[in-house]
C-alpha cells in the first residue's frame, strides 16, 4: 500500500492508495482496447449475487498474462474483433464463498440459467467447483470475442458460466458458427501462449505462468 501526503491550510492528511502486488497490472493499464465485465461483481452470475472480495469492474492479471493478451487483441482488432473479460484474477476468499454456496443445497435460484441438468450436490464431483482456482495464481482469464462494430458478443452456444458438457470447447452438437466461433477464440488465444480448459470455451490460462503454486488473495478493486 502506497501512501501520499497532502497538505492542506498547515494540517497534514495521509490519502491511501491501493497498490497491486509485484508482478501484477491492471490489464487496462497494459491494452486501452479491452471490454471488461466482471460478472462476480454483481449479481450476473450463478451465485445470483456479488461474490467476495470483487469491488471494481477492473481486470488483474500477471504481466505476461496482460502482455499476452494484448498482443491477441492486436491481432484480432484486424478482423474487426476484441475480447470481452468475464472474470480474471480471482481472490481466494471468492473461491472459498463459490464452496460455502454449492455446499448449501438450498440454494437453487440460478440453477435454472446456469445448471439446470446438474445436480448441486454433484457440482464439486463433476468439476465445477473446487476449492482451489487457477485465477487466483492470476495467469487464467475468462473471455469471449466480441464484434467492434457492433459492440456484441459472438455466438458461443452457451453463456459464461453455463455448467454442462454443452460448454466444452469441442461439444459437437452446436451450430456450426457456434463452433467456428469457439475454434477461433481457441486459435488465437493458443498462439500467444494460452492453454484451454477442457471443459470451458471461455477459460485459458497461460502456459508459463509465473506463480504455478502460489493463490493470491488480494481483492479486486
């Protein structure tokens, strides 16, 4: 934590600033071009609340990771497309309330939306939920692309989030701009470093990423 002074009419005021920790930016500070929506910040989300520990609609990452990305935007802003952030550095204390929420079985609003063929009891047995997140080492990104001209998210086949095999990266039973759209964002994110997660089009991680054992919990804002 950083602190200024101001003086004012002879009296002294300490003004406090938030400082990330070394080796992480704000992933605005390193591409001007990112679209960024950060769902656990409100209630956009399968918890249909804000989630611990977000503040600011503000995406962190690890320097190469927001190096690396910004050198896929470049790329994709010659087609006429850019990304859209879902989520990207995720403090434990999120990870920990995504736990406490599955583990409460009663709790059910949003399953209609974002797991309606999976059981809650099941979400920490089929994968969906752990109690530890390759975002909170601050190298994985959630995204999707996005037109320019538009302003609109490509077709995907599922939204963010959504908790089924329909949002594996290669589920064959979507239209076949759905699946030319995920192979894209597979393509361009791969070539600069990114690797994919099995079972989330939305989710990549970078491949050297430079804290592999290390889960931050510093809050976003």
């Amino acid at each position: 934590m950083r602190k200024f002074i101001y003086l004012l009419v002879g009296m002294v005021f300490p003004v406090f600033a938030w400082a990330l920790p070394d080796g992480f930016v704000y992933v605005d500070e390193v591409s001007n071009q990112t679209v960024v929506d950060l769902r656990y910040l409100n209630s956009n989300n399968f918890l249909n609340r804000p989630v611990e520990g977000y503040f600011v609609n503000r995406a962190i990452l690890t320097k190469p990771a927001a190096e690396a990305l910004s050198k896929v935007e470049d790329e994709l802003r010659i087609y006429g497309l850019g990304v859209l952030i879902f989520d990207a550095y995720r403090p434990q204390r999120a990870v920990n309330d995504f736990v406490n929420w599955a583990k409460d079985l009663q709790d059910i609003k949003a399953k209609a939306s974002y797991y309606p063929n999976v059981a809650k009891s099941n979400l920490f047995k089929e994968g969906y939920i752990a109690e530890q997140s390759g975002h909170s080492r601050g190298s994985t990104v959630d995204l999707t692309l996005i037109s320019l001209a538009k302003n609109m998210p490509l077709d995907m086949g599922t939204h963010f989030d959504y908790f089924g095999p329909e949002s594996w990266p290669y589920y064959p039973n979507i239209l076949p701009q759905q699946r030319a759209n995920r192979l894209l964002l597979q393509l361009i994110m791969t070539k600069y470093g990114f690797k994919p997660y099995l079972k989330e089009w939305w989710h990549f991680t970078l491949e050297n990423e430079p804290y592999p054992n290390t889960y931050f919990d510093f809050e976003v804002k």
